[in-house]
C-alpha cells in the first residue's frame, strides 16, 4: 500500500475553487492550500479578508464570457488544472412557489448552479483528459433530493440536475483517468446564514437559536442537532481530491447530519 504524507500530499497541484472567498468555498480553498496545492479561487467580489496565498479571479461565472475569463486565466497562467471544485451556488428568487417565479428567476439560477459548471468541466477536462489525470468535485445540495418546494424550487432542480449530470460526465471520463465526484452538503453554518437567522429572528420576534430550531424543523430535522460547519465539508472534499480517493469516481456524497430520511 503506497504511504501518503497528509500534510503534503496535493503539493505540485494546481487547485481551483469557484464561490472560494467565503463559506464552505472559502474552507475547501484553505484546506487544499494546507495540503500543498497551488490554490486558486474566484467569485464576482475580492475576499472581505485577503489571503496573499490564494490566487484571487474576479468573474460572474453565471454568464458564459466569466467562466472563458477563468479558464483563459487559469491556463494561462499555470498551463493547467488538476483539481476544480465547482462550489459556485446560489438562490434568490422569492419564496411563494413556483407561481411566482419568472423565467428570469428560473434561468438566472440554472446559469450560476449548473450552466457554470457545466462550462468549465468543458474548459478544463481536455487537458485532463490529455494527461490521464484531474479530479472534478461538484457541489451540489441535498435539495436535490429533498426540495424546499415553497421556496427554493428553480435552486433544487438545478442541483438535481448537476447530480444527474456529474454522474453521466463521470462515466464518460473514468476510462481516461479522471475522477468526477459530487458532494451534497445540507445545510452549513456560514455568515450568510448567520446573518439569514438573524433576520428570521427579527421578523418573527424571536431568539436566533428558535430560528435556527424552525428551520431545522422545516428540513424535517437535523438529527445530529446542528447545521454542519464549512471546515467539515472541506475537510471531506480535501480526501476525495487527495491520492488516497484515487477509486471513488461517479459517486455522490451526502454531508447532511443525517437530515435525507431514506437511503
């Protein structure tokens, strides 16, 4: 059995991490560069708090000229990449269900949470594929499974379907090398969600912990009583990238606290 150094094992890795300035994004570009990668990050803003040590892409990877920016860049730059964690996710179209969501609300949340993706697996798989070599991570949600119907729909469809396609890329890629994986994480205790708590708190006059209890109780329960917190979740996503991952391919991983109820 080939004996790995854990603290050193990505070094010489190219990594890039998208939506990397903060979050569970932020905590996967950190614990790649801990294990020895060459770690790049990019979101539409710089980072509130600046890590010379990552390389920071500033670009709107919900339209198609932001995800060629990042890929013209990264090649430029370094001729290659080894890892990408598409992490990039986001929603905000308004609660209501789907009679009040527009198209707009519907293709604007498809661009950033799977046309993204989508492109830059296209913009950086062919120099993997050439070297017989990468690691492709998906960040997906477990409201691919378990969709928030009332409020998050045109969100939990576009994860299902990032679910739906990381396993078919997956398959076409395996024989050549490249692993291509999907994390779906439930809820993670961010700042944004921090923040989000506290104005729950607020408009229903109550304390944060009962906010935090509701939408526990919204999800249908958090069994391990707590939102996950970014560095668990990078924490996973640093061994599925590392040597030691080196026969998971076309899997999904669910980092929930055991919130999906079924198998």
């Amino acid at each position: 059995m080939e004996q790995f150094n854990f603290n050193n094992e990505l070094s010489g890795k190219i990594a890039l991490v998208t939506g990397g300035t903060k979050g569970a994004g932020r905590a996967i570009a950190e614990r790649l560069l801990q294990a020895g990668a060459t770690v790049i990050i990019t979101a539409r803003n710089a980072p509130e708090e600046e890590n010379k040590r990552l390389h920071f892409i500033p670009a709107d990877l919900s339209k198609a000229e932001g995800s060629q920016k990042v890929v013209s860049e990264v090649l430029s730059a370094y001729g290659r990449l080894d890892i990408l964690v598409n992490n990039l996710g986001s929603s905000s179209t308004p609660a209501g269900g789907f009679a009040v969501l527009s198209d707009e609300d519907w293709e604007s949340t498809l661009q950033a949470n799977l046309l993204a993706p989508v492109r830059l697996d296209r913009g950086f798989l062919p120099q993997m594929v050439d070297r017989k070599s990468g690691v492709i991570i998906h960040i997906a949600s477990i409201q691919g499974k378990l969709p928030l119907y009332d409020s998050t729909l045109p969100y939990a469809a576009a994860k299902a379907a990032l679910r739906n396609y990381s396993k078919s890329l997956s398959n076409g890629v395996a024989p050549t090398g490249v692993r291509v994986l999907t994390v779906s994480p439930g809820w993670i205790n961010t700042t944004a969600s921090e923040a989000w708590l506290g104005e729950l708190a607020r408009n229903a006059n109550s304390t944060v912990e009962e906010a935090q209890q509701g939408v526990m109780d919204a999800l249908g329960g958090i069994p391990f009583g707590r939102p996950a917190q970014p560095e668990e979740v990078a924490e996973f996503v640093g061994f599925l990238v590392s040597p030691r991952a080196s026969y998971l391919t076309g899997t999904e991983y669910i980092i929930d606290g055991g919130t999906v109820p079924t198998v």
